[in-house]
C-alpha cells in the first residue's frame, strides 16, 4: 500500500502521474500543430496545382469549357512518392469534363472549409482571343472520403466570363485533392523528434526529483537516528535548530510529549518512594504488634493487642486506598478520566449523609447549603461522579477530623463566574483551629501534617484534593471561614453549558 512505502517513494508516485499527463498533453499538442503546419504547406501545393490546371481552361466555339492539358503535364500533376493526387474540372452545369469524375463537392460552408493563406496570383490567358488576364478566386479547402480513402481537396470555382471575354455566364470547378499519408507522416516525424528529448528531460527531471526529495527528507532520517539510538530513559529534547520549519514543528511537538512524559515518570518515582516511605512505618508497628499479641498470656492484654492491630489495619487500609486515589487523580494516569454530567448539589448532599454517622460520633453538627437550587436548573459538571465524591469526602473527613467536639462543619454548592464563564463552588467550611497563613500553601503537598494538632493523618488527603479538581480542570482556594475562625476549602470548577 502507498502508506506503508517510503516517503521519498511516496512523493515520486504522487509527482510521476501529472509529469506523465503533462507529457502527454505536451504529445498531443505537438501532433496538433505538426499536422495543421503540414496541411498549411501541403495545401499551398495544392493550391498551386489547381491555379496551374485553371490556367489552362479554354472555351471552345460551341461555348464549352475545355482544358488544354497534354498528356505529359497530366502526369506530372498526378505524381506523387507517397500520395495519390486527383483533379476533376466540371462544367457550369455540373458536367464532367476532365480527370476523376465523382470527386465530391465542395460544400457550401462549414468548418471544414478554410481559404488559402493567400490570394493566388493572376494567370495569364495565353488564348489570342481570350481578352486579358484572369483573376482566380482564392481556392476552398475541404476534407472528404473519395474512393475509400481520407482526402483534402482544394477546390476553385473559375468565372467562365473571363475566359470568353463576357460571351459565356457561369462557373467552372477545378477541384485538385490528395490522401493524407504525407501530412500524418510529417507529423509523426515532428512528434518523435519532439518526444525524444522531451522523454530524456523528463527522465532527467525525474532523477533530479528523486535526489531533491532525498536531500529534503535527510533531516527526517537524521531525528529517525537520533531517537532510535537513545536509551529509554533519555527524555531530553531533540535539537530542532537543523531541522526545516515542517520538521521543526514535528519536532517541537515530539519534545512537547517528551516533557510531559519526563513529568508523568517522575511523578511517579516520587509517588513510588512516597509510599514505600510511607508505608514501611505502619507496617513495622503492625508487625510490632502482631508479635507482642502472640507472646501475652494475659487474655485482657491479647484482646488490647489485638485491638491496637486492628487500629493499625485500618489506618493501613485508609492509607492504601488513599494513595490508590491519589494515584488514579495524577495526570499521566494510563487510563483516561471517564467524563460525564454531574449534578453537583446532588452529589454533595449523597456524600454528606455518608459521613454523618461520624460526625455524630465526634459530636459535630454536618450540615449542607445547596444554595444554587434556588436558582434555574442544576449545577452541573463534567467529570468522575466517583472522583468527586471521592474529593469531597476528603474535604469534610479533613475538616471532621481538625474540629473540637461541638464545633460545626457545613457543605456548600453555589454558583459563580469566573473568566466570563459559568463555575460551579464547592466549599466545606468549619469553625475548628484553622490554618495558619504560612502553613496554608504546604498542607496541600503529599504526608505534610501541621504539628501540633494531635490529629492522626497520613497528609494525602488535600493532596488527592488538588490533583482531583485539577484532573476537572478546576483549583482549590483555602481561606479563613466567615466567622474569622476555622478554615474554608473552595474547589472552583468548570460548569457545563447546555
């Protein structure tokens, strides 16, 4: 198949078939002007033979036209090395006088007929009686079939009233015609010897495309080097200042990808090391545990044990799926993000009835404020239900977990603009510590924790927040609450229109 052959080879079957057709034209046109010069030429002899037989046309005593034509200039008007030549001249009724009878008519008008490139001069009467010279009319050419083969004739129309000075009205036709064997053949020699240079130029051409089209895909093969030989792990950019514009943008785009590809890895590296880091503590204390349950004798002191192990298992379990959401949020992710409308209002209420129970635990009072009801239609956006839900229970599990007991925790959607177009805000507000300032920026990095709040937390989850609502195309504003006190998480996403 075409795709799959080279591109020099390519450009070549796309360039040979118009220098091909263009070369035909070329023979076609050729051939045409060959042969209308030949008939141009080929029609003055013509011309000239038929002026030479209308010269020798008489009247006789009776008033019928003769032609004073020896047996010797006969033949001589007939010869021909290639082509056979006759004449006929016919009286003014039509009446057959001399030479090929049956020759056909000139007709009255048409394309074919054209008149000679110049007027005939005037032929002498050599009659003693004839009077003065006789003005010919310039002959008509024409072509027709006579005897089976293609012909073109000249035909001349002779006023008899020069001939007898005034005595005798009407016309006599001189026809003269020849095949076209000499014409063809004079323009087949013409075309052969045009073709011939023309086929060695375009073979030329050829060669010179086919070297032009190497040396311009020479930087292609080159960047084809330069990638095969790297190492898997070289992601630096491919130099591009050799390269031509088309190819430079290529490659511009390859470095594009090469750098995002650099980022995907080494975030995953980080994560990698992250959570090695991260789970090797727990693991060892549950280990710990583990042993110190298997060596107690006292019962009251197994079940301690093995309530602290269970403890540990679900901070594990917690920790796991945490990072499993983290991993599934960051970008470079293998599988692309399933997208879909989701009303907002109803997912935030879904989620916070989830975590009710716990807030009741905690003697926290939840609430939700889906004040964008009010207005028309739903809040929606497209993205991941479960990425979402995911997100938002991050948002309260954090503010849950940093409220004193009798403190409150409130779920909003709203709706807003931002850059001339329609957003969605998604705010979990709570009267606890708050967040200082400074501390306000970091506490969205991976396992950073605040010290001093006594609270258990692996640090992942305003992590998984912000690659969440950046997966939407959204960001994440952290504030004071509008009491002054307690903290204000607002994630900012994109509202589907229509």
């Amino acid at each position: 198949m075409l795709a799959d052959a080279p591109l020099r080879r390519q450009l070549l079957l796309w360039l040979l078939p118009p220098i091909i057709v263009l070369w035909s034209a070329s023979a076609w046109l050729t051939y045409t002007l060959a042969y209308r010069f030949a008939t141009i030429a080929y029609d003055r002899a013509l011309h000239d033979s038929a002026i030479a037989l209308a010269g020798q046309l008489r009247i006789d005593r009776s008033g019928r036209v003769v032609v004073d034509l020896p047996q010797i200039a006969q033949k001589v008007l007939v010869s021909d090395l290639r082509d056979r030549v006759y004449y006929a001249v016919s009286g003014p009724k039509g009446e057959f006088v001399m030479g090929y009878s049956g020759m056909p008519a000139p007709p009255d008008r048409g394309p074919q007929v054209r008149r000679a490139v110049a007027p005939p001069d005037p032929v002498e009467d050599t009659d003693a009686g004839s009077g003065p010279d006789i003005e010919l009319p310039p002959p008509r050419f024409y072509q027709a079939e006579y005897r089976g083969q293609p012909m073109r004739i000249a035909a001349m129309r002779v006023p008899l009233e020069s001939l007898s000075a005034g005595r005798v009205d009407g016309h006599a036709l001189v026809q003269v015609g020849e095949t076209l064997v000499e014409r063809r053949e004079m323009a087949r020699d013409v075309l052969i010897a045009t073709l011939l240079p023309q086929f060695a130029l375009m073979l030329l051409l050829t060669g010179i495309v086919y070297v032009g089209i190497g040396r311009g895909v020479a930087p292609l093969e080159a960047l084809r080097r330069e990638i095969e030989n790297r190492s898997i792990r070289d992601l630096t950019p491919v130099k591009e200042d050799r390269a031509p514009p088309e190819v430079r943008r290529l490659v511009r785009s390859l470095n594009d990808l090469l750098g995002r590809m650099s980022a995907t890895l080494a975030a995953q590296q980080r994560f990698i090391a992250d959570a090695a880091h991260q789970l090797r503590t727990p693991t060892a204390a549950l280990k710990t545990q583990v042993e110190l349950a298997q060596r107690a004798t006292d019962p009251v002191e197994t079940r301690e044990r093995l309530s602290r192990i269970h403890a540990a298992a679900d901070r594990n379990g917690r920790l796991v799926n945490q990072l499993l959401s983290l991993a599934r949020a960051e970008p470079g992710r293998t599988e692309p993000m399933a997208r879909h409308p989701v009303d907002i209002v109803a997912m935030a209420r879904a989620a916070t009835e989830l975590w009710v129970p716990q807030a009741i635990t905690r003697s926290i009072d939840l609430g939700f404020e889906g004040g964008c009801q009010r207005t028309d239609g739903p809040a929606t956006v497209s993205g991941d239900a479960l990425m979402l839900t995911e997100m938002l229970g991050n948002l309260i599990d954090n503010a849950l977990r940093y409220t004193q007991p009798g403190g409150t925790v409130t779920v909003g959607v709203a709706r807003a603009v931002e850059g001339g177009r329609p957003a969605v805000l998604l705010s979990v507000e709570d009267n606890g510590p708050g967040i200082p300032e400074t501390e306000r920026e970091r506490v969205f990095e991976r396992f950073h924790r605040v010290l001093g709040t006594g609270t258990e937390g692996a640090g992942l989850g305003l992590a998984i927040v912000r690659e969440i609502a950046r997966a939407h195309a959204g960001r994440v504003e952290l504030t004071t609450a509008a009491d002054g006190t307690g903290a204000r998480f607002t994630v900012v996403l994109p509202a589907s229109v229509g």
